[in-house]
C-alpha cells in the first residue's frame, strides 16, 4: 500500500513552484536535486505522478532514498537523465524545471523541440540570465501564462508558468512592427516580466529599488576608475542603459490604472 502522509513543508521557492503546477497531472522533474518537490506535488495530492531526474548520481541518490522513506516508489521514479535525454514523450503531462541557469534550462527545452511541446504546461524558474531566457520563449512562440517573484534567504526567484504550443508564433516580432512605445514596454517586459509589471507587484518594486541601488554602486565605481579605459567605458555605457529601462519600469508601474 503507498504511504502518503501529510505533505513535508517546503521552501517559499519550491512552495511557490508546487502552487504552479496544475492538479492531477504527472509531472517531469528536470533537476529533481533531493527529491523533495515531487514528494510534496504526490503528497498534497497535486500530482499523480511523478519522474524525478537529475543528471548528477549523488542528488538522484539521495531524491530515491526519500522517495523510498515517503513511500512513494509507486508513484514517483527516480531517473538517471541529461535534461530530457532519457525521457519518453508522452510519460508526463507537466514539465518542471528549476533552479538552474538560464543557458542551461534554454539548451534542455531547445534540444527536442517535440518532447518539449508534448507537454501541457511547463513550471519554469530559470536562475540567471532572464532576459534572454523570456526572449527564448516569446521568439519560439512560448506562452508564459503566470509569473511569480519569491524572496527567499535574501534572494529573488521568477518562477513561470509556460503553455508551449505547437506551431504558435509570437505577435509582432518581426523587424519594425513595433512602434518606439511597444519597443520600450517589450524590453522592460524581457527584463521583469509581463505579468509582474502589469500587476504591479509589491515585490517587484522592492526588487526594482535594490538593483537600482546596485546599478548605482557599480555606475560610481566605473566613473571612479579609469576613464580612459575602453572597456570600462562600455561597461559604464552598459549600466547606465539598465538604469534607465529599470527606471522606465518604475514609471510604467506608477501610472494610473
């Protein structure tokens, strides 16, 4: 008989990540680290089922080991797997996968474009490099249907919530359909998040003020340095360019409803 006791407690992050996943679906665990996502998604009765994979031996290990404490061998698998290597379309409904790099969790939903739109939603949340990460899903025609800011430990997580559909193209993406406005708002959009700048999340303005303080600290720093050194030139150019996207952000979330 499979033992399913009250759901562990979580962390804000991986708490955050369960409340996405739509109910009653087996859920793909992509860098599945110890396993304690999955017990919880089966536990709190949101999953169905689930295939936790990691491409590291030691994590797996360790997620089987508490898979077979929770009792759950029946309900969750623990698989050897490089992304979606070793993964069978069809086997799962949700994708999950987060707490890794931007670049990394792009070349694992890029790399079997047929497994990757196979799924119903995709629970995302990418560690670095946002910006490119959004524009990878708006250019390949990804739909981000939900996005969340976390605080946790003293930093910011965006987790998304992803339809990938199959044979869906982005609006206005081709060179000069945008008008300067549209371009402006796209760009904040690519940085912070569509949904997060037009909700206007708390959060979000609380993330805003520390990375203008940081932006700041680093525009100083430059100006104090080597002025006549090219690449701290550029770089000075570089930051001074977040500012002002991020200090649009600010206005554009200030704006009368």
């Amino acid at each position: 008989m499979t033992k399913v006791d009250r759901p562990a407690a979580l962390s804000r992050r991986l708490k955050t990540l369960a409340n996405m996943v739509p109910t009653g679906y087996r859920v793909a665990d992509v860098g599945c680290d110890h396993g304690f996502l999955d017990i919880y998604l089966i536990q709190s009765g949101r999953a169905s089922g689930a295939i936790a994979m990691d491409v590291r031996k030691g994590p797996l290990s360790a997620a089987a080991r508490h898979i077979r404490e929770a009792g759950l061998e029946a309900l969750i698998e623990a698989r050897l797997s490089d992304g979606l290597k070793q993964y069978r379309a069809g086997e799962a409904e949700v994708l999950v996968c987060a707490g890794m790099g931007g670049p990394l969790m792009q070349r694992i939903l890029s790399e079997d474009p047929g497994k990757t739109r196979s799924f119903r939603e995709m629970v995302l949340q990418p560690q670095s490099e946002l910006r490119e990460f959004r524009i990878f899903l708006r250019e390949a025609g990804y739909t981000v249907e939900a996005e969340e800011i976390v605080l946790e430990d003293g930093k910011y997580y965006f987790p998304m919530r992803v339809r990938p559909e199959a044979g869906k193209l982005p609006e206005l993406t081709q060179s000069g359909t945008l008008s300067p406005a549209e371009k402006e708002f796209q760009e904040i959009c690519d940085r912070y998040g569509e949904g997060l700048i037009r909700r206007r999340d708390p959060l979000l303005r609380q993330y805003l003020a520390q990375q203008d303080r940081i932006l700041d600290e680093i525009s100083e720093a430059l100006r104090a340095s080597d002025a006549g050194n090219e690449r701290r030139r550029q770089r000075l150019s570089e930051v001074e360019r977040e500012r002002e996207i991020l200090r649009q952000a600010v206005q554009w979330m200030e704006r009368e409803e």
